[in-house]
C-alpha cells in the first residue's frame, strides 16, 4: 500500500508540472505564431507601400520615355540638327540567309535544292 | 485578506460585465474606427495606344494638395510659403481656405517637383492624397481623336468618351487593418483597379505627318481651319485624322471650343467638283455615257432653270473622261441631266452622303442631299456640281474609297482593338461591314479617269514621282451666314485622292476652308496631298512603281 501511494505521489510530481509546462508552451507558441502573422502583415504592408511608390515612380518615367519618343519631336531635331530627311523608296530585296546543309530527304517526290529564299 | 480578494474579483466582473455587455456595441463600434482604416480602391482608365503600339494616352499617380482649417494656422508667413510654391497670387489661394472645416482642396495634381516644396515647408494643417491623373505624352498629337478627360478623370471628348465605359471600371473599398501608431497592415488586396486598354488603327507617325503638312498648309494660306483623314480603303482603318486648330488635352480646360472641334466629322461643306463622282459613276453604270462619249460644253455656260453656270475656264468638246478630268462644270450638268434627278439622288445616297458613316467617335453628322421631290428648277444643275448638298470630309473620303478598293463602301473606325488589364481581346475590329454599290468595272473605269485628273487635269500639283496618283480637286463657295447666299471670299478647297492608283496603299483628302490668295483645290489642297503621300510612302516603306533597277538595294537577313 505504501509501495501505491509513493508511485501516485511520483506521477502527480511528473504530470501536473508537465501538464502546466505543456499549457505554458501551448500558450506561448500560439502567441508566438500570431506575433509572427503579424509581424510579416507589417512586413508586407510595408513591401505594398514600397511598391506603389515604384510603381508611381515608373509610370512617371514611362511617361516621360513616351513623351520623349514622341515621332515628331525626334523628326523635328533629327531634321533640324542632323539632317536626317525621309529615306528614298528604293525597291528593297530581302534575302535570308541559308541557315546550313539541310538534312537529305529521302522522297520519291522531286528533290528540291535548297537556296536563298527572296522576299 | 480573503474579503479583499473576493471583492476584487467582484470588481472586475463587474467591469468586465461593463466592457463586454452594457457598452459592448458602442466600444466594439470605436474600436473598428480605430483600427480599421477604410481606403477607396484607386480607379485607373485604361491606356490609349496607337496601332503600334505606342502610348497616346496613360495614367499618373500625382498628390493633390489639401488643406484642414481647423489645424491651418491663416497667418501671412504660411500664405506666402504656399503662393511662392504654387507659383500662385496668396488672395487666390485665400479664397480656397475657409475659416472653418475639417477638408478643402487646394490644388489637384501637383507636379512631383512642387509637391515636394510644400512638403519641405512643413506648414502644420497641409497634407497630401494620392490621385491619378490622365497625361498624354504626345502633347497635341491626335488629340481631336484621343480626347480628352476633365480633372476628375470624367470624359469629355473622342475616345476617352465614346470608350468611356470599357476604358474605366468600377472602384470599391478596402478595409485594412492598422495598429496604435498608425502603421497600416496589410489586407492581402489590390488597391488598383485599371479599365481596359484600346489599341487605335492610327499610326502616330502617319499622324504626325499629316498634322506637320496641314499646318503649312494653314499658315502658307491664312486659312481660318483645315483637314485631312488618312484611311486605308479595303479596311476603313483610319491611318491618320487631323484638325487645324489643334489644343493640348492635356491643357483642355484653355483650349478654346472652336479648337476642340473635330471638323472632320462635325463639320459639313459643300464638296463642290469632287461630288462629280456622283454623276460620273451614276452616269457609267446606267450606261449613259463611256469614257469616250463627247459632249460640247464649248459655250463654256449652261442654263439651268433660271440660273447660268459656267465653266472656270472654257473648252471645247470633252469627252466623258475630260469632263471630269478637267473639272467641267457644263460637262457635269449635261451628263446629270442626262441621268436625271432621281438618279442622282439615288447614286448620292449609295455613296454615303445624308447618313452617318458609323465612325467610332462621338458627334459625327451625316450631311444632307434633299429628296428629289423637294428640288428646285436649278438643283440638278447645282447638285450634279457639288452645290446644295452637304458632306462631312470623311462621308466623302469613304464615297472615293469604293473607287480605290473596287466598288464597296467601307466602314472608317479609328478603334482596333479592346483588351482588358489581364490581356484578353474583348474586341476587334474585323470589317464584315462592306456594301457593294458599285460594279468593279466601273470602279476600275473611274480610277483610270481619276489619275488622268493627276496627269493632265486640275490635280497636277498632287502627282508624285515613282508612283500613280488617282484623285479629284474641288473648289466650293462657302454659305456667308450673314446674308445666307454664296459667298465671294470663302472658299473650301479640297483634294481627294489615293495612291498608289492600282494598289492603294491609303486614301487621303485634305480639306483647307477659307483659304487667302488662292481659292483652287489644284493650287491649295493638291500640293497638300502630294507633300503629305510623299512622306507618307517612304514611312511605309513603299518602294516606287518606276523603280529602274539600278537602284535596287539587297539586304540581307
């Protein structure tokens, strides 16, 4: 009998703390997660700020870029300053370039010799 | 010891039931104000682009100055800090604060510069939002088409308003939390809402030239406006739409009302010789008369009813084709009264003329020609010339196109495309309207007698080297509105025309109302179309039809 209650008294010893340890724990993690959410919240809610500012700015220089790129402004100084004029409307042959020996075909149909194309 | 303790716990039950019961709502109400932070969702339109591709009108995230009068100290220090920063008289800005008030707008849409002086001057009771506003970073160009939006951002003109409902889109609210110092956290949603994009048919740099040679044109004759469309006739794409005078849209509150008008489809006139189309075509399809049928106009006059009307210059016996090569205006009445009233009514109507073209931009009007049951003794004579009728340019550059692309009357537009933010077409433009109203015999019989116009007649101003030119000139008196008759000063000069003849690349008509010195269209408008096509044709890369081929280049890819 003795030898029953020293054993209950020993898991009592064990248990209980463990258990208030556990609920500590339990308690701890939760708020420690939660502050985390949080804290990557406050971390993108700055990220977003960041980016609507980039944002801004690269509207602004797109703005520009396209203001600058403006056809008749570039005609009006190349003209004015380089003497650029508008190209004569000579006829243009394109001709591509053979890309290399192409593959033999086996075909009863006529073989076609590979060349320049023209267009 | 225990008494204290149990009435503690009392106590703060009995908060606690204070706290989350009795006053429950009416703190739980100040709580959200406190951490919820309500933001508008921010609205952006849709870009304009043109066919390239290229921005014609976009969207910038600007501050817009405000004031609270409650926490602005009104002391001349501040007054003069802020009138020196916005470069603006201090009674101005004065007038913009009131006395008392928790909000007022002082000025919307700084430029980035100026908004950062004011931040720099620290003035207690100032702060700044956010707001989008509408730049068109080509300045002028196009802007009779683009249009142009007011400073809320609400659409006033062209595009901006017949798109208005695909190029903006509905904003909303977002609800974010923020904690004790203000710091806002994130809500995981996007607080931008954009409109769906358009892609035009025009070309900016088609467009530039045609502005560029308009322009001249006005400034060389001191003409009080002009015009000129630039459309491809197969498709009814239009390339190019100009207006002189022009405004800035992205200063539209200072353009003037006659600047933003957009005469190309607002305006009527009448078209004078080049409404001979009417007749002639009318005329060749009847099989009345063909190229080679001779009529004698050499009493250089013909009276209709009880009116006499001349010939410019007078000839001797014409056939059909020098009729109008030469611009005849006895020839044409001769072959109209041939036709008779009610064909010529009824070829004026398959050309378009009275009704709207169906252009995608808003206050288009369709012109008028009177039934032939209300014409006078007189009108088949005027109208076979061009008179007592009224045309938009663009009615009457759609009437030529079917000459150019084989007898079918297109249908212009300046849209091409609408695609939404996430890149998904919603719209294209695929020409399924196109109406046969005439035989492609005639068109190509009609063609030839267009470029012997440029060859040898009226149009000679408008040939181009290396290439056919196929066009018509026409010279009209303008209604003087004080006395309602024909007036002997103001003229409307005009040239039509498309190029090159046999495989037109685009169809082009110069309008120049009220020129000074010259009246003609052979002398005012022709020079126009040539300076304008020449340019034209080498930004297209269209080589010449009388290329010898010693001036052939080979480039290789």
């Amino acid at each position: 009998m003795i030898r029953l209650g020293r054993k209950k008294n020993m898991m009592s010893l064990i248990i209980k703390p463990l258990c208030i340890v556990l609920l500590l724990a339990g308690q701890f993690s939760l708020i420690w997660l939660k502050s985390n959410v949080l804290t990557l919240e406050y971390k993108i809610g700055l990220l977003e700020k960041m980016k609507t500012e980039h944002i801004k700015e690269r509207r602004l220089l797109l703005a520009d870029k396209a203001g600058l790129q403006s056809l008749e402004k570039l005609e009006a100084s190349s003209m004015e300053n380089d003497g650029f004029v508008f190209p004569d409307r000579v006829r243009v042959i394109h001709i591509k370039r053979q890309r290399g020996p192409l593959p033999h075909k086996a075909s009863l149909e006529k073989r076609q010799l590979a060349g320049p194309e023209l267009w | 010891m225990n008494t204290i303790i149990i009435f503690s716990f009392f106590a703060l039950f009995l908060r606690l039931t204070d706290l989350m019961i009795l006053n429950h709502k009416l703190l739980s109400e100040k709580a959200k104000q406190q951490h919820i932070k309500v933001e508008d969702i921010q609205v952006r339109r849709g870009i304009i682009f043109d066919r390239e591709g290229r921005q014609l009108a976009l969207n910038l995230e600007l501050e817009s100055l405000y004031c609270e009068p409650e926490n602005f100290h009104l002391d001349n220090e501040n007054i003069r800090k802020l009138s020196f920063a916005l470069s603006k008289e201090p009674e101005v800005i004065l007038t913009k604060i009131p006395e008392e008030g928790k909000f007022v707008w002082i000025e919307r849409k700084l430029e980035p510069d100026i908004a950062e002086r004011i931040k720099d001057l620290n003035i207690k009771g100032l702060g700044f939002m956010n707001e989008a506003k509408r730049v068109y970073p080509k300045g002028k160009l196009a802007s009779h088409i683009v249009g142009s939006v007011g400073v809320d951002n609400q659409a006033l003109e062209g595009i901006e308003l017949q798109f208005d409902r695909y190029l903006k889109t509905r904003g909303g609210k977002v609800f974010s939390e923020r904690d004790a110092g203000g710091r806002t956290l994130s809500s995981g949603v996007n607080k931008e809402a954009k409109g769906n994009n358009i892609v035009l048919t025009i070309d900016e740099g088609l467009q530039g030239i045609v502005e560029k040679e308009i322009e001249k044109a006005m400034v060389k004759w001191r003409a009080a406006a002009a015009s000129a469309i630039m459309m491809d006739p197969f498709t009814g794409e239009i390339l190019a739409l100009a207006n002189m005078p022009s405004y800035d849209p992205n200063n539209t509150g200072k353009a003037k009302d006659f600047e933003k008008r957009n005469r190309a489809i607002t305006d009527c006139y009448e078209p004078g010789s080049t409404f001979k189309i009417a007749v002639g075509i009318g005329a060749l399809e009847e099989n009345i008369a063909t190229p080679h049928s001779l009529f004698d106009v050499s009493k250089g006059a013909i009276e209709v009813g009880r009116k006499t009307i001349h010939d410019v210059h007078r000839h001797g016996v014409l056939t059909f084709k020098e009729v109008i090569q030469k611009s005849s205006n006895v020839g044409a009445i001769m072959i109209g009264m041939k036709l008779g009233k009610e064909r010529i009514y009824k070829y004026a109507k398959l050309l378009g003329v009275g009704e709207k073209t169906g252009v995608d931009l808003p206050g288009e009007v369709s012109g008028w020609i009177h039934p032939p049951e209300r014409w006078s003794g007189t009108s088949i004579g005027a109208i076979s010339i061009g008179q007592e009728v009224a045309v938009t340019p663009l009615q009457i550059l759609r009437a030529y196109s079917a000459i150019a692309n084989g007898g079918f009357l297109v249908r212009p537009h300046v849209v091409s495309e609408i695609i939404s933010p996430e890149g998904q077409t919603l719209f294209s433009s695929i020409d399924n309207e196109r109406k046969r109203i005439l035989s492609s015999k005639t068109a190509e019989i009609f063609r030839e007698i267009l470029k012997s116009v440029v060859e040898g007649g009226t149009g000679e101003k408008a040939s181009i080297e290396g290439d056919e030119v196929a066009g018509k000139t026409g010279t009209a008196q303008m209604i003087d509105p004080k006395t309602k008759r024909y007036s002997r000063e103001k003229f409307v000069s005009s040239f039509i025309g498309f190029v090159p003849a046999d495989k037109p690349r685009f169809a082009l008509i110069v309008v120049v109302y009220e020129p000074k010195g010259q009246i003609y269209g052979g002398v005012v408008a022709s020079p126009v179309f040539r300076d304008i096509a020449n340019q034209a044709l080498s930004y297209l890369n269209i080589p010449r039809r009388d290329v010898p081929y010693e001036t052939t280049l080979l480039v290789a890819k």
